[in-house]
C-alpha cells in the first residue's frame, strides 16, 4: 500500500477500535442512560471531589461535552434499539465501559481533528511504526484557530455558585429524597418553578443577544429563548438536589444523577412554565433532540434533549448548564438547509 492509503487504513482502523466498545450491546436506552450518567459523575468528581480550579472548569467542560458526543453518536446509529429497558441504578460492570469510553474520546477526539484536515489538504501526515506523524507541524500549529466553543466563550460565570446556596432550600424543601433507594423526585409546582426561572432569568438572561422578533420555520428566537431557558433552569433543580443527595449517599446521587422524565409531561410543564404554545413547544423540542433532522454528526451541545425511544426524554443537567443555546442553535440550523435559508436572508426580509 502506499502512503495515501496506509493513513485511510489507520483512519478507518482507529474508527473500528473506538466504536468498538461493549456499552453499545446493551441496548440503546441503557448504553445512552449510562453514558450520560457517568458523566454526570465525572463532572461531579471534577468540581466536588477534586475540584478543578475556576480558570480551568471552562475548558474542562468543553472538552467533556466533546468527549461525550463520540460515544453518544455511535449508540444513536448502532445499538439495538428494540432494546429500551431502563434500569437506573450503579450496574459496575455498565460503569466501567462507559468511563473507559469517555477516556478514550479524549484521544479520539484528536484523531477526528487531524484526519479531516489531512483530507483537506491543510497537513501532511505519514506513518512510522504505529505512530501517525504530521510532517508540517508548523503548518498545522499556524492554522486560523476555530473554536468548537460551547460555552468558554461567553462572560465567565461561576455556574456552580451563581445563586446554589440561595437557591438551594428551596429545592430542598420541593424534593423527595429517598435515602434507602438514592434516589429523589423534584415537585415541579408553581411557586417552585417560578422561583428557579426568576432566578435563572436574573443571571444568564442577558447571554442572549439575537433579536426577540427574529423568526424561522416554526418559532421566533424569543419562543426558543423561554422554552430553553424554562428548560435550563428546571434542570439546574435537579442539579441542586443531586448535588444534595450525593452528600447523603456513597455513590454520589448517582441513579437520579439524569433527568428522565415521560415526554409527554416535560412537554405539558414546560408549555406551563414557558408561557409558550404547546406546537411551539414540540416544535423547538423537535429541533434540539440529538440526531434529529438527519444531522450526519450529531452534536450533544447542538442538540442536548435525548429522545430514550421508550416514550421518555433524558436530560443531563452538566449538558444543559453548560452550553450556550443561542450560538448552537445558529450552528444547528446551518446544517438544516430550509432553516439555513431563512438564517441567511437579511433581517429586514424575516
């Protein structure tokens, strides 16, 4: 073989070991719920246990929501998705597949850089023994640097304390811990929830900046505006109180560490809390469910809610609280081509 074709040998070797891993036989609800749950831990180790420092917990994150999305993509498109059992409780065996998947996307993730710019001409690479070298190293160090910025871009905002300890009674008192099973149920009621949104509000409100008016195939920015941040705050509850019950328990509030919840009544409360059309509602839901719309790579960050295919929806709180919704969307509809139409139009056509 030659040199061409040894590389697209590697490239397509190192896309078999990765995909590779057992978590993926277990069936597409379970493989997708442990996933997501692990991480949860793995944020939770990294800002509880040992706790990264403020000027390193932004990069960090990007990068583990990066991480995340390679393991994610490979279920979507490979487990067994007659398979929708859901067990949420510690399955060790289901733990350790899923942290060592996530420890090898930090690798991989390095891979799925360097072969599209090999593809694109912009480096050259060759092989020696089992390492891939890159000849023009400085080429490749001089390339315009394009960020894959989920939220590191954005004013820097102590998430984990903005408003937790003001917050945090009140979502105690609205949740349910059961210690014996290390598990908790939130009561979502009125007062609570406006309570969380107000707050919410108050903080991250004044990330957004498109204008409210600004419309595209089926809701304005100002609609996805209240339906995600109802969304966002809702979730940084159940973030609190897994934070809560992670002090009570040895395992860290690990079984209820991820929101899973019937579609169906995450639609009805956030049509509730939102203030908004239940069809708009479904409508932006349609669009921000991982691998809707054919998107060939789907992105957790670009589309954070999981569709678990067994009528409920799993939210991850890390995901939620940590992206940047508005810019994502933008990225999202660049890769529908009806909305980007409508993206591209001048404001004044909208």
């Amino acid at each position: 073989m030659n040199d061409e074709e040894i590389i697209k040998k590697c490239e397509q070797d190192i896309d078999f070991a990765f995909s590779s891993n057992k978590l993926k036989q277990i069936g597409y609800t379970q493989a997708i719920w442990t996933l997501l749950a692990v991480t949860e831990d793995y944020y939770y180790h990294y800002t509880h246990i040992k706790a990264l420092s403020s000027k390193e917990i932004p990069a960090f994150t990007d990068s583990l929501i990066n991480w995340i999305s390679h393991p994610l993509r490979i279920c979507l498109k490979e487990s067994d998705q007659s398979c929708l059992k859901l067990t949420k409780k510690l399955i060790h065996e289901h733990y350790g597949l899923a942290h060592e998947w996530i420890k090898q996307s930090k690798h991989y993730w390095n891979y799925c850089i360097i072969f599209p710019l090999w593809h694109r001409g912009k480096i050259d690479l060759s092989v020696s023994g089992d390492k891939l070298i890159i000849n023009n190293f400085s080429n490749f160090t001089e390339l315009k640097p394009e960020y894959e910025a989920y939220n590191r871009l954005t004013k820097n905002k102590n998430r984990e304390s903005v408003f937790i300890d003001s917050i945090k009674e009140e979502v105690v008192k609205n949740t349910k811990f059961n210690i014996t099973k290390k598990m908790f149920d939130i009561d979502f009621n009125t007062n609570f929830s406006s309570t969380m949104i107000f707050f919410w509000k108050e903080i991250f409100l004044s990330e957004y900046h498109l204008p409210d008016e600004w419309k595209f195939s089926d809701f304005t920015i100002s609609q996805f505006k209240a339906v995600i941040v109802t969304i966002q705050a809702l979730s940084y509850a159940w973030y609190i109180a897994k934070i809560e019950l992670a002090q009570m328990t040895v395992d860290w509030g690990y079984q209820s560490s991820v929101w899973v919840i019937q579609k169906q009544k995450l639609v009805n409360l956030i049509t509730k809390y939102s203030g908004q059309p239940r069809n708009i509602v479904q409508k932006i839901f349609e669009k921000v469910t991982f691998g809707n719309f054919g998107i060939r790579c789907p992105d957790i960050a670009i589309q954070p809610l999981i569709d678990l295919k067994n009528n409920n929806y799993a939210i991850s709180p890390f995901i939620w609280l940590n992206i940047d919704p508005e810019r994502n969307l933008c990225v999202l509809f660049n890769q529908i081509q009806s909305e980007k139409e409508i993206y591209l139009q001048p404001f004044s056509d909208r």
